[in-house]
C-alpha cells in the first residue's frame, strides 16, 4: 500500500485518487500559548476513517499550523483544522475534518489571571473540549460563558473557533474545527473545534487532544 503524508504549509494542496477509497488519518494543531509564552494550550484531535471517493477526481488538502495570528492581550489564536474538501476555496465542501485546540486565557497562560480554566480546550471528537468556552459540535459552535453584561465570550461558527479579546482580562480563542470552539471570557481559555467524517464512510476512529504540533494528514492507497 502505498502513502502520501501531508505536513503543515499554509497552502491547499492536491491529491488526485487513482483508487475508489482512501484510508485517512488527519491530526489538526493546537492551539497557542499566553503572550509570555507560558499556558497549558489545547491540543489538536486525531481522526481516521476510510472515504469513498472518486477516482481521478482532485481532493483538496488543508493541513492546519498552530495560528501566526494575534487576538487579545498579543495571544495568538486557536489551532487550525486540517480538512479535506472536494472544492479548494469551499469550507462547505469538506469531507473530514480534524479539530484544532484552542488557545489559553488569562496574563501569560493564567499566571496572574483570574479565571478559574485558563487552559485551551482540547481539539477533536464530535464535540471539541470545553474550557472558559465551550467546544464545537457537530450542528453548532462552542457556546461561550457570559460572566457579567459586558464580559461575554464569541460563540464558535461554522469552521472558525471565537476570537479571544482583552475585554474583562486577556482571554483565549476558540480551535477551528467543523464547528469552531468559542472563546474564552474573565481570562479563561478558549474550547476546542470539532471534528467530522462525511457519512458513509468506514472504520472512524475520533481522538481528542492527541497532537501537540502542528497538523499532519496521511492519505494510504
């Protein structure tokens, strides 16, 4: 049996089947440490299963990476979701999908913070992990905590994990996923995405929390 494996670039790569099933295994990334570089972050899902797919059709490969960018307090964002779809710029044409983690909340990681689950919540699984805010599911995003009238975390949405802000203390994004994890809120960490297999396919295995880098995807053939 032969292999491809596909490592984190930033870019959509392509994989042209020459069989009519696939054997998967995708891992997304975790999430982000505190701006000083301290925090338990979450980390990304592990899921495989074996697709039915089309025979020199192209499938479209996102590898997600451990987030370049900057939410609030200079902590950077949740992980990304690595993602097969069969359009490469269509998030609603997704296949499998494996969850990024999200990132932490509270001044450096919850050194000094006030919040009580400052830690990223774990990706993956049907449902991402929970912390300040809530993992995505398989129908809807993570719901966030409200902790007053002003301190409210962002919901998760389709695809994307809540955007952690420094209303109310330095607070953590929520992981990208099927459905992304919500933000954190009073400093705590932000949940962890979902992760999903189109139905119909063969031997799903989901794992949560499993990978502490960058994501990773694997196609056997």
């Amino acid at each position: 049996m032969k292999y491809k494996i596909f490592k984190y670039t930033g870019n959509i790569e392509t994989f042209i089947p020459k069989t009519s099933t696939i054997d998967v295994f995708a891992f997304g990334a975790r999430g982000s440490y505190g701006n000083l570089g301290g925090g338990i972050p979450g980390k990304g899902g592990m899921v495989k299963a074996t697709l039915k797919v089309q025979k020199n059709i192209p499938l479209y490969i996102k590898v997600g990476g451990i987030s370049t960018e900057y939410a609030g307090c200079n902590i950077k964002k949740g992980g990304e979701s690595t993602e097969i779809r069969l359009k490469k710029n269509d998030i609603h044409s997704r296949i499998l999908v494996a969850g990024g983690g999200g990132s932490v909340g509270g001044y450096n990681g919850g050194s000094y913070g006030n919040n009580p689950k400052p830690k990223g919540g774990s990706g993956g699984g049907k449902k991402g992990g929970s912390s300040s805010g809530g993992g995505g599911g398989q129908n809807n995003g993570g719901i966030a905590e409200k902790y007053s009238s002003k301190c409210k975390g962002k919901n998760g949405k389709f695809k994307y994990g809540g955007v952690g802000d420094n209303i109310c203390g330095c607070n953590g994004s929520g992981g990208e996923g099927w459905y992304g994890g919500a933000s954190g809120t009073n400093e705590g960490g932000g949940g962890g995405g979902s992760s999903y297999v189109i139905p119909g396919s063969l031997d799903i295995k989901h794992i949560k929390g499993i990978n502490d880098d960058n994501g990773i995807l694997i196609i056997f053939y």
